[in-house]
C-alpha cells in the first residue's frame, strides 16, 4: 500500500497595488496572510472573498499597524468564511458607494465567522453633509468587530450598522466590543446615529448581537447614539462620555441593557436610557450628570401606538428598569411622547430597587401619562426633591461623594441594598479602539496660535488670512482703513481682532467680506464694519458660509462689534448662512449695528422641512440694534422629527429700535423663530419695532420670555399658546 501525504503551506504575500491586492485574492486559501504595503492606497476599491477556517484564517493586514493610508474614492468589501482584516487607516476620503467597509461584496455575497480589527476610520466623510453612507455595514452572521477606532464623522448616516435585509443576517450573532467610537459632531438633522442594529422594516426579527466594553466619547450626531431597531438584543459594559443623546430601544422587543456608565458632567443635552417596545430589562446602570430632557432624559419609559406599525412606537410591555444608579442627573421622564397618537401608556412594567440623587432639579420626575401601569417599589429619592408618585419610593438625605475610582456615588448601604456592586468603569477609553492610533483633540480652539500684526491697507487682511495657520490670532491696527477687493476666506479657526481703543475700519469691494468655508471658524472683536465701498448688488453680506456644502461645524463669536450703513441695496446681511452647512454656536456680544436692509441673522435656508437647521446655540446679549429694516435674527427649523435637539436660542439684555418694518419686509417680525426647541428672551426692551414672531413646532418646545418692554411695538405673534410670558410690557 502507497500512502500519499498531501500538505498545505499557508503563505504570506506582500502586494503594493490594486493589482497585485487583487491577484493576491484570487490565489489565497486558508491560511494564507495577504499583506498591504506602507503607504498611500489612493481611490482603491478593495474586495475581498475567501473561504478561511477557524484554525486558519485567510488575513489582511497592513504591513505595519498605521502605514497603510487608504484615501481618496475607496472602500473595502469582504465575504466569505473566516476572513481577518487588520491595521488599515482610512482617512482623507469618502467611499464612491454607500459603505465604507461591507461585510458583503453582492446581496448574496456575505461574511461570516470574520473579523475587523486594529482598523481606524477617521473623518472618511462625504463633503456633502446631508449625503448619507455606512462606515461599517454588517452583514452575516457570527462576525466580530473589535478594537476598532471610529472618528469624525462628518455626514449623514450611521457610523456603524448591522444589517438584516436578508435571512442570512438575522439571528446573527455578531459581538461588537472593544471599539472606540470618537466624537461626532452635531448633524443637525435626523441620521447622526453612532450604532443601530436593524431597521424598522425587520425590527421582529431577532438579531441577537451583542456590543459590550466600547467607549463612546461626546458621540453628538443626534439624539440615539445607539439606535436599537431589532429583538434578542445586548448591551452591556459599556462607556458613554458627555455624549448628547441616549441608547434607544426605538423598534424591537427583549433587549438586555445592564452595566453601561453615563458620564454626563452636566454637558447639555446628555442622556442615559430610552425604553419602548415589550420585555426590556434595564439593570444595573451607572448615570451621572445627565441634562437631557423629554426623549433625552437619563432613564425615559415611552408611551406607545395602540397596534403600532413596524415604524412607530410599540407600547411598554413586561419591561423592568431596576437597580440603576442615578446621580445629579435631571430628568426621569414616564409615558414620555404621550399625545393623541401614542396614548397607549406601558402596562405590566416595573420600575424597582432604582437610586436617585440629585441637586441641580429637585423635580426629576416628570409624569405625562398613565403610569399605573408600572410597579414602583424600593425606589431611592433625596429628601428635598419632589415626586408626583405617592408610593414606591424612601427619601434619604443627599449625600453622594467621589470614590476612590473618581466616581460620585451614594453612600454603600444604599449600593449594597439593591446588590450594585463597586461602581467602576467597565472599560476606559485607553482599553479601546485601535492601538496604534492616538486619540487626540481634533478642534483647535480661538487664539491657540500665534499674534500676527496686521497693517492697514488695501487686501492687507486678506493676505493675512491666507498666510494664518489654525488658532492664529490677526491683529488690527486701532483706528486703521482696510480695504477688501477680493474675498477674505477662513478655512480654520481665526480670531481677527484689534486691542482696546479706536476701532479699526473694514470696507470691501465685494459682495461679501468675509467667507467662511469647510473647516473655518471666525472670531471678530473689537471691529467696525461698514458698507460704504459695497457694491450695489442685492443680497451683500459682511460674513457668509460657503455656498458649497460643509460637513465640518463651524463657529462665530462677534464681540464689540460695530456695523454700520449697510444700505448700498437691499437685502444686505451681516451674516447669511447657506444650505448645507451648520454652525455648533453663534455668539453675537456686545455690539452695534445700526442701518441695515436686510437681516442681522439669516439662518433660514433650511426649508426642506426635513427637521435640518443652521445653528445649534445662538446666543445674542448686550447689543444694541437700530434701523433693521428685517429681521434681527431669522431661524428656520421645519418638518416633525423629533431627532435633533436645538436650535437653542438665549436673547438677553439686547436693544431693539426700529427694527423690522421694512417695506419689503416678509415676515414683518423683528425676530422670527420657526421650530426653535429651547427660546429664552430676557431683559430685553423693543422700542418702534416690529413683533417678536414664533412657529411652535413638535418636540415640546421650551419658549420663555420674560423681563420684556415693548414700546409702540405690537404683542408677540404665536401659531399656538404652548410658550410663557412673565413680566412683559408694551
């Protein structure tokens, strides 16, 4: 008898292009490493298929964890059997599709028992904001996504998802742990999701992944950080860092969420736990510092639809949110949404053995429908605070101190009562994400840089600016003349200023002074600003956004500003902000504008009625504004999505003098604001203007005037009477 003995050599193979990537493919087997080359892959569209093992995995990897930059028009798609892919960047880029990285590469085509991990994907985003694609679409079953680094996301779409649009992704599996979700700015518009699991097409059907230890650091985009849209469901262990929003169990029934930590140190907008659907439990979680309200609060049951459809709200059924600790955090919201669709109030739920601390709203709880539908019981409640509940509940002394892992806690009596164990982070942020890859501060802040003297004269700012690195700061010469003939661009974050005295004088021959494109920021003090050299062109503006799309927030900080004789033509602005672009802040101080045709503030070009807007915090305080044929301000936020949370707007201590009764004047107001969430007028006094005029929209709005003299200036105009007034004269 001859015995042959047939033995298979796994190989590694390093490849410098497409093309070699893509022969190395065609002949790897099990075993086999496939091994990318340091430097620049640039508008490479990578597929991957292969059948690998358990035992031997066909792996892709960079040559060294970091030095492969995948840039430019790029993606990768993978499917297969047991498939390692590691150590890649992508960076200074957008995929030509709808996913970054898929684990599919046709609809039939999928990954399964694979892996991703050490990989970074860092502001890989479409220029175009509102254009929406998948950083990591999953697909299959059994894969594993771990120690991944995901930053800067700067367009619509979820940074992650795990897709079900086929029964070879249901009851998949999946483990999503260890990963490093980085900031994500605020979209301002629904989409800005860090996780979601389903859809609400397939949200019964049961997905069964689970995602523990990852570390979400300030993931803003909109108000569900974790989207969860499907059933069998996990979280556990994990870390959320000032993060505005809440992990929601939005579609989808018998989610388990224990263990996670909120840290919201009192950033706004914080939120912990949103329960809706049937059999949920939430246990044994750790919130601190949580301002979120309304669908944002720290630990929120919903209302439901009576027989709800797929995509709106299952009623609260057989659920238990127990054993959760809740420390100076604001808002417990019960039968939160209720209105005539969702009146179907949780039934058969409990709400047990929870400690609730807190000094910064001694009403936290807010009830806004039938809760008798809950079982209260062993419930904690500091001594001072307030609760429309009259069972279910002790009060205690507050008394709450910082432990030896740097957490504020209650005291251990209370913790051993409901078995909570020592209040740890499950994970910290040096724990995740991808090891090679620092996780740095990506915004510079105002006046970081350096002071750049500026000498009067024609284009001299201009020049200025060109030349200017990020956090620089131009300083003008005090009673100087300067003279734009062409466009001064701000392509980072500056500060154009001059020293206290005589203000230095800035006139242009263009349309606009200034320009703020993708990546500026401007901060102006101590400035005048006048018109006389404008062009006669209707629509001038003394600072615009890019008229192109800008996927990264910018900010504008005017301080003791003074702004004059803007009346070449009409319609002249001191600031207009364009389609397709958002600004986190809008700070107007201390300043003196007199003479303008057209509005102070445009920030009304989102009409799409979509719930997109312009600026998530305006505030204006301490001006003084006279001869404004429009608006002071003008803010647009239409449609019903309950997805985002501003704008928000404070007005305080500001004077208004003929304001708003221009004859071509639209809206005959001299403030408007249309779908603002959070509006606060103070101190502030009218005289010979137009009124103020709101548009109250969804989302319970909080509007409050107050403090308010209005002379020979007509009462605030309102579609609805949902707003306070306390204390205003006409």
């Amino acid at each position: 008898m001859v015995l042959f003995c047939v033995h298979s050599f796994a190989s590694a193979q390093m490849v410098k292009n497409i093309d070699e990537f893509n022969s190395a493919v065609t002949q790897a087997k099990a075993g086999d490493t496939i091994v990318m080359a340091n430097g620049e892959w640039h508008d490479v569209e990578l597929v991957l298929k292969g059948k690998g093992t358990e035992d031997n995995p066909i792996t892709l990897k960079a040559q060294t964890p970091g030095e492969v930059k995948i840039t430019g028009l790029s993606n990768l798609s993978v499917s297969g059997e047991y498939l390692v892919i590691e150590g890649l960047v992508f960076t200074d880029g957008h995929t030509p599709t709808g996913e970054v990285i898929a684990f599919r590469t046709s609809p039939d085509e999928l990954a399964n028992h694979s892996r991703l991990t050490n990989v970074v994907i860092d502001n890989f985003s479409h220029p175009e904001r509102q254009l929406s694609d998948l950083w990591l679409a999953i697909y299959g079953k059994h894969n594993r996504i771990d120690h991944n680094s995901f930053i800067n996301k700067r367009n619509r779409g979820v940074t992650v998802a795990v897709r079900m649009n086929s029964e070879g992704s249901r009851k998949n599996y999946h483990t999503i742990e260890y990963n490093y979700f980085g900031p994500r700015q605020v979209l301002g518009a629904n989409g800005g999701e860090t996780l979601r699991i389903g859809t609400s097409h397939f949200s019964r059907e049961y997905a069964n992944t689970l995602v523990q230890y990852n570390y979400f650091d300030r993931t803003n985009g909109e108000h569900e950080i974790i989207s969860n849209k499907s059933s069998g469901n996990t979280f556990k262990g994990n870390v959320f860092f000032e993060a505005q929003g809440t992990l929601t169990m939005r579609h989808g029934h018998y989610t388990t969420v224990e263990n996670n930590y909120f840290l919201g140190n009192r950033k706004p907008n914080t939120g912990g736990i949103r329960i809706i659907n049937e059999h949920q439990t939430v246990s044994n979680n750790y919130m601190y510092g949580l301002t979120g309200r309304r669908f944002r609060g720290a630990l929120v049951i919903m209302n439901g639809v009576p027989n709800s459809p797929p995509n709106r709200y299952d009623p609260v059924i057989e659920s238990a949110m127990n054993n959760n600790v809740v420390i100076d955090s604001d808002y417990i919201q019960l039968g939160a949404g209720a209105d005539e669709e969702r009146s179907a109030p949780p039934t058969t739920t409990e709400m047990q053995n929870n400690i609730i601390l807190g000094k910064q709203n001694l009403n936290p709880i807010t009830v806004f429908s039938d809760v008798s539908g809950i079982t209260f019981k062993g419930n904690v409640l500091n001594e001072d605070a307030s609760n429309p509940l009259s069972s279910g509940f002790e009060k205690v002394p507050y008394k709450v101190s910082k432990n030896s892992n740097g957490l504020w806690v209650p005291e251990k009596a209370l913790l051993d009562n409901i078995d909570f164990g020592e209040v740890k982070l499950p994970v910290t942020k040096e724990d995740t994400g991808a090891r090679f890859y620092a996780k740095n501060e990506s915004q510079i802040p105002f006046k970081s840089g350096s002071k750049i003297a500026v000498k009067p004269g024609m284009d001299t700012l201009a020049n200025a600016l060109v030349a200017s690195k990020p956090g620089d700061i131009l300083v003008l010469e005090n009673g100087g003349e300067y003279l734009l003939t062409r466009f001064a661009t701000v392509n980072h974050p500056i500060t154009i200023m001059a020293e206290q005295g005589d203000k230095p004088v800035i006139r242009s021959e263009k349309p606009s002074f200034i320009v703020i494109e993708n990546g500026g920021a401007l901060e102006v003090e101590n400035l005048w600003f006048d018109g006389a050299a404008s062009p006669d062109y209707k629509g001038n503006s003394i600072i615009r956004t890019s008229r192109s799309s800008m996927n990264i927030n910018y900010a504008l900080s005017v301080e003791n500003v003074k702004v004059t004789d803007l009346d070449i033509n009409g319609y002249f602005y001191f600031f207009k902000a364009h389609p397709g672009t958002f600004a986190d802040y809008i700070d107007i101080k201390n300043s003196h504008m007199e003479n303008i045709t057209g509005a102070v503030l445009s920030l009304n070009k989102e009409t799409d009625d979509l719930g997109v807007y312009s600026v998530e915090n305006l505030t204006l305080s301490g001006n003084t504004f006279k001869d404004i044929k429009e608006e002071v301000v003008t803010i647009y936020r239409g449609g019903f999505d309950e997805s985002t949370f501003g704008p928000a707007v404070t007005i305080t201590n500001n004077t208004l003098n003929n304001v708003g009764k221009g004859s071509t004047h639209r809206t005959g107001a001299s403030m408007y604001f249309h779908g603002v969430q959070n509006l606060h007028v103070s101190d502030s006094t009218w005289v010979d203007s137009a009124p103020i005029s709101l548009y109250l929209t969804n989302g319970e709005p909080i509007t409050l005037i107050e403090n308010v003299t209005m002379k020979n200036t007509p009462k605030i105009q309102s579609n609805s009477d949902s707003f306070e007034v306390k204390n205003v004269t006409y």
